[in-house]
C-alpha cells in the first residue's frame, strides 16, 4: 500500500510499514489511497456530500459533517484546514483542523467547545492513511481529547515512529455514559433510596411554583430561533452567567451553536427539552439523537428555581425519555463528576496527542515544553507550601 498526498501542487509517496496497530497485520491491500489538504472554510461547504458520506462509520457527531461545518464557519480567529483520504475515487476518512492565527501549530477543529473528539474514517486501513497524511503537514498537532480506544491513537503513534516525529500521549478526564434499556423508562429505580426521595422533596417544591410540566421538542425549523433564545437564556442564568462563561455571554460558542443546531434540525435530529413551572422554565437541555444515543451537549437551569433541582429532575426526564425512544445510550459528554456518579459509573477514556515538528525543531520544542511544564509545577508547590506555612 502507499498513499499520495496532494497538497499546495505537490505529490509525494509514502510507502506504508507493513505492521500495524499493536503489531497485527495491516488489512488487505485495496488500493492506493489519495490524501488531500486543504485550507480556508469553502471545502467544508464543496465537499459536504464527500464528507457526508464517511458519517456511515463515525459514532459521535462531533465527527459529522454538519458539526464541522458549523466549526470552521463560527471560529474565525484563524484558518481551518481539512485533510480528506480517498480510496478508489471515495473519500473514506478526513481530519478537521485548525490554526490559530498568528501560531504555527495545528489544533483539532472546534477545539474551544471542549467536546470529545474524533476523526472519521471507513475502517483501520483508511485510518493508517489518514495518520500518514496528518504528518505531511510539518506543523505540530496538538490533539487535546482524543478517543483512548481509537485505533487513530497507535496509528498516529507508529507514524510518528515512521517518520522520526516526537508523538506524546498523555491521560485525560474520561467522558461519562451510560447504556440504556427497558428499565431506564423507570430511572428513579436507578437511585438508591435516600436519593429517591431527594427527588420527591424537590419535585414537590417544585410543584408549589407551578404547574409542572417537561417537554421534550424535535423542533421544526420556524420555531428554532426562540426555542434556542429560550436556552441560551436559561442555560446562563445561574453561576455560569456570573463568571461570564454562559452561552448568552459567548457570541462565538452561541453562533456556533445557532449554525449546528439549524442544521441538525433540517436532520430531524435535534432535541431540547425543557422544565417549566406555569408559563417560566426553569432547566433545559440541548442534544442530538445519532446512532442510537442521545449526545448531550449543553444543559442549565435558572438559578431562581434553585431550591427545587430543576436540573436533577430534568436529567431523569431525560434519561425516561431517551429510553421510550428506544435509545441504546445516552452520552454526558462532560467530564466525570459528583451528579454524573449518581447515575452511572461508564466512561470512556481519553488521552491528549501533541505531534511536535519534524526535523531539528520538534526535539528542540519538546524541550522547551517539559521545561515549561517543570516550572509551573514547581511554582504550584512552592505556592501551596507558603499557603501551609501562612496557617
């Protein structure tokens, strides 16, 4: 096997180790593969149908075509970049990236929305050849949430080794779920009792504000506007919105969101759910329904119905509904926390790669790096000890 890439005019062959992936033997040889790069926002929107048509092996949305378009057109402090593989005159992988401006380094896409990540490809083969392509690209890659199981992590790693690049991986917070059945109709069940009656409390509180009721919208395209007004509202209107970090406060992140969200929904597959008291709602979440799971992407509540766990209560509508759709998991897509324990204890784990620069640099940078990362660790305990002592 060997793989062209295409890029900037150039062509260059590479010729592929014949081992891969944990010393098994690489699959069949079916063709040669074709790599292509490019920059700027237009090929996300040329080449949809193409990148469109990989969606058939990706898991996540974060790997769909529509969640990258809306990347590459809400985040233009620097310059997106797309490396796609063909095989037999098919694309069946392409990597999303994107370079800060004013910085030579390439991140993952979309990075700023600290969502899991991945790169879409067919199968291993397709895979190995898109790791090939990546490291045309003589930039660093720093890929800070990447898939722990993924084959994409040892493909890049013996690439890497190929091509004489420093590749380190490093451990990150893994990304709870939970896999859903019949008994999810039920999710109270899931709680041990002191839990479950922490819920009734609330719930009754709840209650003396209002009518209570919970929806669960698939939105049509002319009711999206308010409905995601209504959200951005809510989902800031608590702490997140005093530290400033809330989606009404980030028109990036909030445009972001608007594109992704209209067109998940001309897909059918959006879902908001809300928590209302009478006429005022007090938690809301927003997500998407792919492959069988329910993707949460962003959640918050009103701080004024505080008292009641509007968000709590929320979350277990949520996990009933997921499962009356029939549903085979329901993903946070956060990290691991106290409310996440309370109803599950999966996760999937995640490691950062950062690729350093080919040639004498990428040594020289990695250097640097871990000597800057010294420091600050000393900094950090010379800090805590003057805290001790200050007590």
């Amino acid at each position: 096997m060997f793989v062209e890439i295409v890029g900037d005019g150039q062509s260059v062959k590479l010729i592929a180790p014949g081992r891969f992936k944990d010393n098994s033997s690489a699959p069949a040889n079916r063709g040669q593969f074709t790599a292509r790069i490019f920059t700027g926002v237009n090929p996300f929107r040329e080449l949809a149908s193409e990148c469109a048509g990989v969606e058939e092996f990706t898991t996540t949305p974060m790997q769909s075509h529509i969640w990258n378009l809306a990347c590459a057109e809400s985040f233009p402090d620097g310059g997106p970049v797309l490396v796609t593989v063909q095989r037999q005159g098919k694309t069946v992988a392409f990597a999303p990236l994107f370079r800060p401006r004013g910085q030579k380094r390439l991140l993952f896409l979309g990075q700023s929305l600290f969502e899991p990540t991945l790169f879409a490809y067919a199968d291993d083969e397709s895979c190995y050849a898109l790791a090939q392509a990546l490291l045309k690209l003589k930039d660093p890659i720093f890929l800070r949430d990447v898939d722990a199981s993924s084959p994409m992590v040892p493909a890049l790693q013996q690439a890497c080794r190929a091509g004489k690049r420093v590749c380190i991986t490093r451990s990150m917070p893994s990304h709870p779920w939970l896999r859903l059945n019949e008994s999810w109709r039920r999710p109270e069940e899931h709680l041990n009792s002191g839990r479950r009656s922490d819920l009734r409390r609330a719930r009754r509180i709840a209650e003396k504000n209002g009518l209570l009721t919970f929806l669960n919208i698939n939105p049509a395209p002319a009711e999206l506007d308010e409905l995601l007004t209504e959200v951005f509202r809510v989902e800031s209107a608590n702490w997140k919105g005093k530290a400033g970090s809330g989606l009404a406060h980030d028109p990036a992140i909030q445009g972001f969101f608007r594109r992704y969200c209209q067109l998940a929904c001309e897909q059918g597959i959006l879902r908001i759910l809300l928590m209302r008291c009478d006429d005022q709602t007090a938690a809301v979440q927003l997500g998407v329904d792919y492959k069988q799971r329910f993707w949460l992407l962003k959640m918050g509540y009103d701080q004024h119905f505080a008292r009641c766990s509007p968000g709590e209560l929320l979350m277990v509508e949520s996990l009933r509904f997921a499962a009356e759709r029939g549903l085979e998991g329901f993903e946070f897509t956060g990290t691991r926390e106290s409310w996440t324990h309370k109803w599950t204890d999966m996760a999937h784990p995640s490691v950062s790669v950062r690729i350093y620069a080919a040639g004498f640099h990428g040594p020289m940078e990695f250097a640097v790096e871990i000597t800057k990362a010294a420091a600050r660790r000393a900094a950090k305990l010379l800090l805590r000890k003057k805290t001790e002592e200050a007590k």
